[in-house]
C-alpha cells in the first residue's frame, strides 16, 4: 500500500500545483516502497535527496505566487517551508536500514507532514491564489 494517496481533498484547484503534489506524493511513496524493501542507506539518502530538490522548486513556485498575489500570510508560509526542509534534512541524515516503515521516522514524518501542509497551510492560500485568476 502506498503511504499516501492523492484524492481531492488535497486539491488547492489550481493545476501547477496540485501537479507539483501529486509528484511530492510519488516521491514519498517511492521513498517508503524501498524502506519495505530494504534499499541501502545510499539509496534513502538519494531518495530523500530528490524529494527535497523537487520540494524547493516547489516551495518557490508557491512563494513566487505569494508575491504576485500579495498574499498576506507569506512570512507564516514561508517560516513552515524552512522547517519542513530542515526537518527532513535532519531526518534523512539519521535514517536507517532495517526499520519497518510504521518505525521509519521518515515515513511517518512525510505522511503527517504532506496531509497537514497542504490541508492546513496551503488550502488558506485557494482564495487568494483563486481570486487572483490562478486555477
Ligand atoms: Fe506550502
């Protein structure tokens, strides 16, 4: 079973971003597929290694539209991307193998991180992003 699957709920109905998700979540999946399977510790660190790369370009894709669209909780956003990226670097350097995936700090973390930033923090953005002429 995946760790995450996209369902609409998830939506923020505009199209570059949902896509931009839908790829964070085949990363993370992909990342928990080789835990089961027991990869090497190089493998993970590659794994993680681009999902964090992808989460930047997507952290200053969503950041670009803050400015354009004079959002007005982009300090707030911007504060949870950088301790997002920091926490995963923190974790990737101290995952291991061997560990089921319920023990996987990552896992977990990315599970509990993507279903509360895009359903919390981003979803107050839809308005704006909307309203603005963004879909
Ligand atoms: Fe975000």
């Amino acid at each position: 079973m995946d760790l995450i699957e996209w369902d609409d709920s998830y939506s923020v109905n505009v199209y570059l971003i949902d896509r931009q998700h839908q790829r964070i979540f085949e990363y993370a999946n992909e990342y928990q597929k080789a835990v089961q399977n027991g990869k090497s510790e190089s493998a993970l660190r590659k794994l993680l290694d681009g999902l964090v790369e992808y989460a930047a370009v997507h952290f200053s894709t969503e950041e670009r539209y803050f400015i354009q669209f004079n959002y007005k909780e982009t300090e707030e956003h911007k504060r949870e991307h950088k301790i997002l990226t920091a926490k995963i670097l923190d974790l990737s350097s101290k995952s291991r193998v061997g560990v089921s995936v319920e023990e996987d700090e990552v896992s977990n973390f990315l599970k509990i991180w993507l279903d509360a930033h895009i359903k919390g923090t981003d979803h107050k953005y839809i308005e704006c992003f909307n309203q603005g002429g963004l879909r």
